[in-house]
C-alpha cells in the first residue's frame, strides 16, 4: 500500500515515514492510559474529595493532547454526579507522564438520592471514568482512542449537626488587674475594675465603669464545649484538632482541643482557652448582653477509617458554624 498526501505539516513527517514502513493501526503502537492512584484524599463535614493520579503513554514521534476524563460517580447504586474534562494535559513525543486531580462529591447531593441515608454507615461509591485521547488525523488512525476504568470506595455516610455548648468566660483576678493597671499607667481602684469586667460578662452595664476592658491586656480565660453530631451512623472522632473560635463574626480564641470524647452519635469537644481582654469589641460584648449570639469554628483534624479505605488517617477540614445561646 502507498500513503499519498498533499501539502502534509513538516512536523507530521516522522509518523508518516513511520506509517509507509508498518502495517497500519492493528499493528502500530498505541497510547497507553493507566490510573496509578486513587484514593480518598480528604473530608469535610459536608463532602470527600478523591484523588487520581493518571499515566499516559505516548508512543509516537508527535506530542498527544487530551482535556481529561469524563467521570461518574454512583453512590449506593445511585448517580450522583458527572463531571467532565478532568485531569487533561500533554504528553511529548514518545514519553510517558503523569498527572494527578480531585473531584470533591457532596454529602447534600448524596443524601437526595440515597434511600435509608441515615440508616447507613458506609456508602459504596462506583466511579466510572472514560477517557478519549485524539489522535493525528492520519490515514490509518482513528480518530481517537479510548479507555474505560471502573473504580470503587466506601466513604462514611455523614449528616452533621454542629453546637456550641456551656460557652462562659471568667473575669481576672483583683491582681492580674493591678499588675495590668500599673503596666498600662492607668490608675484605677483594682476591686472596682474588676467588678467593671463582671457586670460585662454577666451582661450588665457596669454601675461605676472606671476602666474599659479593652484599654487592658488581660488574659480572660473561655470554656465552652463542641458537639458534632452525625444523624447518619459512621463514627465521627477526629484527632489531633487545631481550632480557631469567631464569635460574631470576631477571631476569639486559637488553639487544640486536648479532650475529644464519643457518646453514641455525638463527639464532644472540649476546650478550655484564654484570650486577650483588648478582644472584648463591641460585638463581642453583645453576646453577654444579648444572652445568644453566632459562632463558627474553622479547624482541622484527622479521622482514622478502615485500613481497606486508607491506611493513613484522613485529613479533615472543619468550617461549622450556627448560633448559640448563654445560661
């Protein structure tokens, strides 16, 4: 067989010599396309994100191009989202190359679907990915060459409530207040500074206000517990958490939680903090008077789920947020 082509690109030149010296397609290399990792990467209360890593290989003398995968993911049987163009990038001639995305899957979406959500600890996730890489217009091509991949992983079922419990801050001591006065050069009657401090955190208005709060650095130390918990039924106890604490929309507090306890479905968290009493803004001071105000705690921790899932602890992302009463 003879190739006859007109006005044919300079760079398309070595595949063509290649194709007048080999049978055509059945006999030609061809690309190569091979998930190498998948994994759940990481969680949040509301959703999972998956990781893929994908290899391809490129056999002949002219770079390859490809958008991505097309993919599919059913959750216990039911389709819940479709995504496309994931993962695409280019391969030199003849090289291989890796790249790896994520697809983050939603609880919400999840829940709509699945029947008996709540009754379930583990979810079944199918994801079926495709992926069409075009080839050279050439004789003898194709004009693309495609790879199906079936993949699967259980991810916990998560249906999150999250409350901020028994919240008090504690007034300083007539001596922390002294010391602060005399590093501040302020002068003021240190037992009436004080009681300043509790009328506030009791939510009245100070009958002698000597000194403002805010004027003083002084550490206030907070209390409050977080619950989180799961209407589903995995098991939610993160470890090793890093918090941050905003009240009224104001950072409070930052830190770890030392003491993370399990009570059937609720995870507790306990927390004991002190902040600086130059925190005390009006918006901060509002939740005193008010009895009530809104939280949001951002954070992450991990979460250990089977070894068949993953064998390292999973990271986990907290940005939780509601309202919250005082006693």
């Amino acid at each position: 067989m003879r190739l006859r082509i007109k006005y044919l690109p300079r760079r398309w030149l070595p595949l063509v010599l290649l194709l007048g010296t080999v049978p055509l397609w059945a006999q030609l290399a061809k690309p190569s396309a091979e998930i190498k990792r998948f994994e759940l990467q990481s969680m949040t209360l509301r959703d999972v994100t998956f990781l893929f890593e994908l290899a391809v290989k490129n056999p002949y003398p002219l770079g390859l191009s490809f958008s991505g995968m097309s993919l599919d993911f059913s959750v216990e049987g039911s389709k819940v989202f479709s995504t496309q163009s994931q993962g695409g990038f280019s391969i030199p001639a003849n090289q291989e190359k890796a790249n790896t995305f994520t697809v983050t899957l939603t609880y919400e979406a999840i829940m709509k679907l699945v029947k008996d959500y709540t009754t379930k600890e583990w979810l079944n996730t199918v994801i079926d990915g495709v992926l069409l890489i075009p080839l050279p217009k050439m004789p003898g091509l194709p004009p693309d060459i495609k790879f199906t991949y079936k993949l699967e992983k259980k991810i916990p079922a998560i249906k999150p409530e999250v409350r901020l419990l028994d919240f008090s801050v504690e007034p300083p001591t007539a001596a922390q207040i002294s010391q602060a006065l005399i590093k501040a050069g302020k002068k003021a009657d240190p037992g009436k500074a004080r009681q300043v401090f509790t009328d506030i955190l009791s939510g009245k208005k100070p009958e002698a206000p000597v000194i403002d709060p805010a004027e003083l650095d002084l550490p206030l130390s907070v209390s409050f517990i977080l619950e989180i918990r799961n209407d589903a039924k995995a098991s939610l106890v993160p470890q090793k958490l890093g918090y941050e604490l905003f009240i009224n929309g104001e950072s409070l507090v930052i830190g770890d939680a030392p003491t993370i306890t399990s009570e059937g479905s609720r995870t507790l968290i306990k927390v004991t903090n002190t902040f600086s009493s130059k925190r005390l803004s009006q918006g901060i001071r509002a939740i005193f008077a008010e009895r009530k105000g809104t939280f949001e705690i951002r954070g992450n921790a991990t979460i250990k789920l089977p070894d068949e899932i993953r064998k390292e602890p999973v990271p986990l992302a907290f940005r939780e947020g509601g309202a919250f009463s005082l006693k």
